[in-house]
C-alpha cells in the first residue's frame, strides 16, 4: 500500500512518470525506499527548500506507522538514455 501512494505522488508530480522506479531494501521492521526519478524531474520531486520532498515522506511514513512499518524514503536521479 505504502509503494503504490508513493508512485501515484511521484507520477503525478514529474513530468517523465514512466520513468519513475521505486525499489526496497527491508529488514523486520524497517523499509528503505528508493525513488529514482530523470534527472530533469529531481528537482520537481525535491521541490524548493526540500518541501515536497518532505511532504512525500510525511504522507509515506503516516501510511506505513498504520501498518506498523518504519520506513526511509531516499530520491536519486537517473540520466535519460
């Protein structure tokens, strides 16, 4: 549930969507997501001073503490092929 609100955010936000990837590194109770985004949309996802960014992980931590989960929402960038 967690991966599928954070796609449709990311998706919604960029302006190359099917190029967002989302992948997990988990452990028992804790999850670690990474976002790669194209490159040209990195600052979309990063927005200014980080907010979007930090919205983003609000929204994802609040939905995964309902399921009992930590989790840590990373963003890299990905240059266009």
């Amino acid at each position: 549930m967690v991966n599928d609100l954070i796609l449709y955010l990311t998706r919604k936000i960029v302006d190359r969507p099917e190029e967002v990837v989302l992948s997990r590194e988990s452990s028992d109770r804790e999850t670690i997501w990474k976002l790669t985004v194209n490159d040209e949309d990195l600052g979309k996802i990063i927005g200014r001073k980080g907010r979007v960014i930090r919205a983003l992980r609000v929204v994802a931590n609040t939905c995964a503490h309902m399921e009992g989960k930590i989790i840590h929402l990373e963003v890299e960038g990905k240059s266009p092929q």
